[in-house]
C-alpha cells in the first residue's frame, strides 16, 4: 500500500473524532472526501487510525467541521521530553 497523499503512517499517539463529525454532517466517507479533494481511502484511514493527516489537512479538516484541530485530534498520551 503506497502512501496516501495528505497523510503520514499513525505513530499510534492520536485520535480523532473523524467519523462521528462525519455522521454528525450527514456526509458518506465519499462525500466528505470529494469536500476535502481526498480519496475515500485516505478518509477511511485517517477515520480509523491508520494515518495521521499532514498538517494542511489537518487545517482543512477543521475549516470544513468549523472547529479548532485539536477539536478533532487529541493526543492519546503526550508529555515533554527534556
């Protein structure tokens, strides 16, 4: 499997919400890739967890939901490392 424009292998670090913002639009994994100019495929596995998205998607996630990023990606468990 090639690497999905947009967006890079999850490092395991990162939900989201994707998929219930998505239900909450009443959009199809389709129609919200054809918003975001994705493929289904990329939109299916940032939904899941497989990919992280780059950080222009990431903003264009957000503008499309009108809410903040981390309104959709939260960090699983984060701290600083000296």
């Amino acid at each position: 499997v090639g690497a999905l424009p947009g967006a890079q292998p999850a490092d395991g670090l990162m939900q989201n919400r994707l998929s219930a913002l998505r239900a909450e639009h009443g959009w199809s994994q389709q129609r919200m890739a054809e918003l975001l100019g994705v493929s289904r495929q990329t939109v299916i596995s940032l939904e899941r967890g497989r990919f992280d998205p780059s950080l222009p998607l990431a903003f264009n996630l957000a503008t499309l939901f009108h809410c903040r990023i981390e309104d959709i990606f939260t960090p699983e468990q984060w701290s600083p490392t000296e």
